[in-house]
C-alpha cells in the first residue's frame, strides 16, 4: 500500500477508578497475507502486522500475536481496568520492520 | 485489488470477496490445514496436557456471507486476579491454508479477559480456541462457521 498505515484508537478520555474500560483500536494495512497471487500467477510476499501490544504507564497490559487469517485493516479491542491516571502505547509491528505507533492519555477520577 | 480504505463499502467488500474466492478456485487445489494441523500446533505449545471443555464463551457468526471479514469475540471467566488470571488465548481456524490467527496475551491489568477481532476464513470450517490460566490449566472451546462462497445464502 502506497500511505503510510494510520493507527485509530477509541480510548475514553476519563472514567471512574475500579471501572472497566474498552479499548478498540483500528489501523489501516493491506495485510498481505502470502497466499494471493498476481497476475502474473506469482505468490505476492506475506506482509503483515505481526504483533500488537497495549501497554499503560509503560507496564504492559494486553498483547496480540496476528497471523495472516486477520482481515484487512486489523481492528482489535479489550478491556483495561482503570486504576490510576496515565496514558497508554499502543505499537503495530510490521513484518518489514517498522513500527507504528499510538498515545492516549487517560484521567482517572 | 484496491487496498480497502476506511470508507469501504459493502459493494466493493462483496467484490473484494467474490475475487478472493474466484482465485481460490483459480489456484486450483490449495493446501488447507485441518484439524491435525491444529492438533500439531497445539502439541509444541502444551505438549499433551489435557485440556478441559467450558469457561470460554467464542462468539462467531454461524454463517459468515464475507469470508474475508469475520467476527471474532472470544471471553474466558475468570477473576484477572494476580493469582488467578488468563495468560493467553490462542485461536485456530483448522479450514485455513495456516491454521493460526491469533494469540492473545493478557495480564490482570486488563480486568476482564476478553478481546474480538476480524478474521479471515478460506472455507465453512470449525474455529478452535485454547484458554491457559495462570495456574497451568488448559480450556478449549469450539465453534463452527458456515461461509457462503458467491454470497448466495448457501
């Protein structure tokens, strides 16, 4: 894909202690997955997000290890119980190396 | 194929698929894995540790029109405590040309151990997911998902 992929994240901007909280995120990648081929009937490369993390004060919270079956433009959410204020990394690994990345802060009270 | 923007609508997703399951049947047989491949996969993480049915809830549709775009929500009931809490998820699609999907890691930070997703399915098959809690213990739980290949409500 020609644009840089662009990290989308929906994280509340507050919430209460103790309370539950969803994380969806969302970022835009052709995750190619190694199985299509072009017209030529050659295997285009697989070049995929391979790893999410989530984590919050720097403390790691949530991981995900995607294979090439996630769709297109991976969409990924979870639960985070707020505890304190902070904010939250949110990294996408790409098979060719790069990393993109994503900050949100949270309040708590 | 045209990379899918956000704003992609539901015409170009039905081509997007119709295409996809057009090379399929192009490419003529492709290798699939199947429910030994998910079998193997399973036996290098936990060797042959026995697994037990139940504290997972999957949630798939039962018939997916777009295999392209599936939904995937997975929860395990557990505290998320720190002594007792899910380690990791891991999900299979034992129909696929690669058997995984996905491998979730939480810790208790996350308060509930629930995650969704979207996958993609070559074919109907069945999804295999596999929970493992702090304590060692294994639960696995198993879905089946039709998919309708040419989007005619097989």
């Amino acid at each position: 894909m020609a644009n840089k992929p662009t990290p989308r994240v929906r994280v509340p901007a507050k919430a209460a202690a103790g309370e539950m909280i969803e994380i969806k995120t969302l970022i835009s990648h052709e995750m190619e997955s190694g199985q299509r081929k072009d017209s030529k009937g050659e295997v285009i490369p697989r070049k995929i997000l391979n790893k999410f993390t989530a984590s919050f004060n720097g403390k790691p919270v949530f991981a995900a290890d995607w294979h090439p079956a996630i769709s297109a433009n991976p969409y990924q959410a979870f639960f985070f119980k707020a505890t304190e204020s902070g904010e939250f990394t949110f990294t996408w690994k790409d098979d060719d190396g790069s990393e993109y990345v994503a900050k949100n802060k949270l309040t708590v009270g | 194929m045209k990379p899918h923007g956000s704003g992609l609508s539901r015409r170009t997703a039905l081509k997007a698929g119709a295409l996809a399951a057009l090379a399929s049947v192009l490419a003529g047989r492709m290798a699939f894995a199947d429910a030994n491949a998910v079998a193997a996969e399973l036996k290098k993480l936990y060797g042959d540790k026995p697994m037990a049915e139940g504290k997972i809830k999957l949630d798939v549709p039962e018939i997916a029109e777009n295999g392209m775009v599936v939904p995937i929500n997975v929860e395990v009931d557990s505290p998320m405590t720190e002594a007792d809490h899910v380690k990791s998820v891991h999900i299979y699609a034992a129909g696929n040309p690669q058997p995984g999907v996905v491998s979730y890691t939480f810790t208790p930070a996350c308060g509930k151990a629930a995650a969704s997703t979207r996958m993609r399915l070559a074919q109907t098959q069945d999804i295999i997911c596999v929970a493992e809690m702090s304590d060692g213990k294994l639960y696995t739980a198993k879905a089946n998902v039709k998919v309708t290949i040419g989007g005619c409500g097989g």
